[in-house]
C-alpha cells in the first residue's frame, strides 16, 4: 500500500526567507496550497496550489542553469561522455522556448508539475520581447561561463569517487529537526569537502559568508564526516565570472545555529498544533505592502482587489 503522504515540519533558509518576508505567503506556500494536487481537491486550494509552482524570470534563470549544469555533472560523476558545449545550449534553448509556449498557452492550470507557468503571464505581467531576450540571453552567458571554466575543467576531470552530492535533495537534524538542503554540487579534494554553488543573478550577491553557506557547511561537516576545518565553500558567480572561497569557523557556526533555533521558534508559534504541523490561515498575519504583495504569487486568492 502506497504510504499517505504527510505535511511534516522542517527548517530550511528558502522556509525561512518566505517567513520573514509574509507570514501569510509562507502559510499558503507550507499548508495552504497542500493536497491541491488531488482531483477532489476544493478550487481554492486547487488554486493556491497551482499559483505556489508559478516562475518569475529571475526564478527562472537560474531553475534553467541549475538543470543544466547538473545533468552534466551527474554524466561526468558517472563517466557518461559529455556533449558539445554548443550542443547543450541549444537543447538548453529549445527547452526555454517550451517553457515560454507551455506558459503562454496556460497549460500549466492543467499540470502543474509538468509545465511551466510564468508568473507575468498569469498575472499580464507587461514585459517587452527585449526583457524575455534578455532573460535567455543571461541563462547562455551563465551557461557559456560555467562550461568554458577552470572550475568546469577541473570537475570534469575528478574520480567518480570524489562526487559526493550533485542537486540532491538532503538533510541533518537539529534539536530534533530536519533542516533541509540541496546542494548544488559536493566533491572531495584531499583531506577537504568542498561545497559548491551556483549563482547566476545580475545583481552581485554578497561576497561574506550567507546564512545558506553556513547551513551547508553544518550539512557537509556532519553527512560527509569531515571537521569543520576541511569544510570549504565555493560560489561561481556565473554572471560575473568570479569565484569565492569561503571557510567558517566555529563561532559564526554558532551563530547560524543560534539564528536557525529562534527562526524554528517563531514558525512553529504559529501553528494550532506544532506536534502535528497544524496550521490555521488566520493565525499567519498579511504584510500588506504593495512592494511585496504586487509580486507574490498568491495574490489572487490573499489580496485579489489589488
């Protein structure tokens, strides 16, 4: 017998951003939306649902490379002979070019978690045939820089042995929960694990050590059995061509453990029933700022007057 699915609770940094950014987006996003993929499903589930898988370009772009750069890494891990670099990239944009159809035609109300739904095109979004352009145009740069690297070259040439993780859906514990993560890509080089990530936005990401960084190096210290000392982490700045080496230590580890713990709190204050990830719409205040709300994916069914 197929085992029900159950909406259990876990602490990720996505979770965590969603949060502060609305408590009621992150309601919709963790229990409104669920069992809205049921064919008995009522319509406003149905539709918060299919609103949660909606896309913006940004999100877009880097879903696009990620993908592609990880079928790569998974033939290269398993000694599957790698295609011309202009040969993925053309697949890569027959792909795009499937997802922009998919999308304007609204096949995505339909199946979801098959197609692809923009969130310009369901909200009539006006964005220019250059603004689209630019959006493929960005995805081939990151492309094109990823695969004419150093970092590239030295993947390609690793052990099998050496690829510990690639896109994988994983996660540790703490003080009793799962803390989820995915990374983009982990190796082992020497006496190191080496984490890598992928960012691919226009806008410069900061170059310090992130709260995501953090969480992989707790991650990688505990599933890779490495101490901390030989935990590094490496962001490729696909956009800029730049590359940054990072290691923690043990304090700022405490800090991020420290954060994540009070972070964990304040969600779990919110539910009916935190043994049972019991939650109530109402308990999940709105933010009610235009900034925010105009590029929420749920507006429709939180603020439709808007």
């Amino acid at each position: 017998m197929k085992k029900k699915l159950e909406n259990t609770f876990s602490w990720s940094v996505s979770r965590d951003s969603v949060f502060r950014e609305c408590p009621r987006k992150y309601y919709f996003n963790y229990y409104g939306h669920w069992g809205g993929w049921q064919s008995d499903a009522d319509r406003r589930t149905r539709q918060i649902y299919v609103l949660k898988q909606l896309k913006n370009r940004a999100t877009w772009i880097g879903q696009v490379v990620h993908a592609c750069i990880a079928r790569s890494l998974h033939n290269v891990s398993r000694g599957v002979p790698l295609l011309a670099v202009d040969e993925i990239r053309s697949i890569t944009l027959s792909g795009m070019r499937r997802d922009f159809r998919d999308s304007t035609d609204g096949r995505y109300w339909q199946k979801p978690r098959v197609y692809h739904g923009f969130f310009e095109h369901e909200y009539d979004v006006e964005v220019s045939k250059e603004e689209w352009k630019e959006a493929a145009d960005t995805i081939d740069h990151c492309l094109k820089t990823f695969y004419e690297s150093e970092t590239f070259e030295a993947l390609r040439t690793l052990d099998s042995k050496d690829y510990l993780e690639v896109e994988e859906f994983s996660s540790t514990g703490l003080d009793g929960v799962e803390i989820s993560n995915k990374l983009d890509c982990a190796t082992r080089e020497r006496d190191l694990a080496i984490v890598w990530d992928w960012k691919t936005g226009r806008r410069e990401a900061d170059t310090g050590l992130s709260l995501q960084m953090a969480c992989y190096a707790y991650y990688a210290k505990q599933a890779f059995r490495v101490d901390l000392a030989h935990v590094e982490t490496r962001r490729f700045d696909l956009y800029r061509n730049k590359l940054h080496k990072d290691s923690i230590r043990e304090n700022a580890m405490q800090e991020m453990l420290d954060y994540v713990r009070g972070s964990m709190k304040d969600m779990l204050g919110l539910l009916d029933d935190p043994d049972r990830n019991v939650a109530r719409e109402e308990r999940f205040q709105k933010v009610e700022r235009s900034a925010v709300c105009l590029k929420c994916n749920f507006l429709k069914v939180c603020m439709p007057s808007l």
